[in-house]
C-alpha cells in the first residue's frame, strides 16, 4: 500500500501540476510560433509564392518539362479517365435502376391481378351461397356479380 501512496504523492502537489501546466503552454508556444515566423517555401506567410522545381530522385529537375510531376500531363489525363470511368458507372447504375423499377412494376401489376381475382371469386361464391335456395335466376345472379366485382 505504501509503494502506491509513494508513486501518487507528487499528483497531489499544486506545484507539480503548475509546472506540468506551464510546460504545455510552453510547447504550444514552440509549436505555432515557427509557423508563422518562418520564412521557408511551406510556411503561411509565403502561401502566394510558387516553387517550380520538384526534388525526384534527390536530383533538382524543373517540373514543367516533367509529364509526370505534379504540374505535367499526367494527372490531366488521370483525371479524365477517372471521369469517363465515373460516368460509365453512372451509366450502369442508371440502366440497373431502370430494370429493378420494371420487375417492381411487374411484380406489382401481377399482384394486383392475383387480388382482384381472389376479391371476385370471393364475391361470387357468397352471392351464389346466399342465393343457393333458387330465389334469384341466374341472370339476376350474373348481374348483381357484375355490379360489385372489381
């Protein structure tokens, strides 16, 4: 018990705990202050200037004549593939939509179909149930079918 009391003992000190403080706030002193003193080619004060050269193969080469630097013609043409390729998947997705909306549709006219012939079977039994005594002739029968089937 006492080894845990011993390696918590500074925690309580308000000192320690400033001191901890204090080097924090020195550290983020350190870490924003160059950023926005420096005068390198990355830093935020020279963000409007361009550098032209680019380091590949630790040889400075110029990258307007590079096809593939990051100014060339390479991400150009990337780019354009990339959108032909973004395209013909629209395409695709587009022409599978179309075919999942006619098989939906399909799928519902055929139940549609199927419930109003279960509805007008159902009809006629009962109207022929109710009148199974020879009370109504058949015409009457068929029309009175007629007039409440869907």
């Amino acid at each position: 018990m006492s080894s845990i009391a011993n390696a918590f003992q500074n925690y309580g000190s308000t000192t320690t705990n400033g001191s901890q403080l204090g080097s924090f706030q020195f550290g983020l002193g350190e870490v924003v202050s160059p950023a926005v003193t420096s005068t390198g080619g990355n830093s935020i004060a020279n963000l409007g200037t361009t550098d032209t050269s680019t380091v590949l193969d630790g040889n400075q080469t110029g990258a307007q004549g590079n096809f593939w630097s990051k100014d060339g013609g390479a991400g150009l043409v990337l780019g354009g593939v990339q959108v032909l390729g973004n395209l013909w998947n629209s395409y695709q997705s587009h022409k599978m939509a179309k075919e999942q909306m006619s098989f939906a549709r399909d799928q519902w006219n055929t139940n549609l179909t199927n419930q109003t012939q279960t509805y007008n079977t159902a009809l006629e039994d009962r109207i022929r149930g109710r009148y199974a005594q020879g009370t109504k002739s058949e015409g009457e029968l068929s029309g009175e079918i007629d007039k409440h089937s869907l």
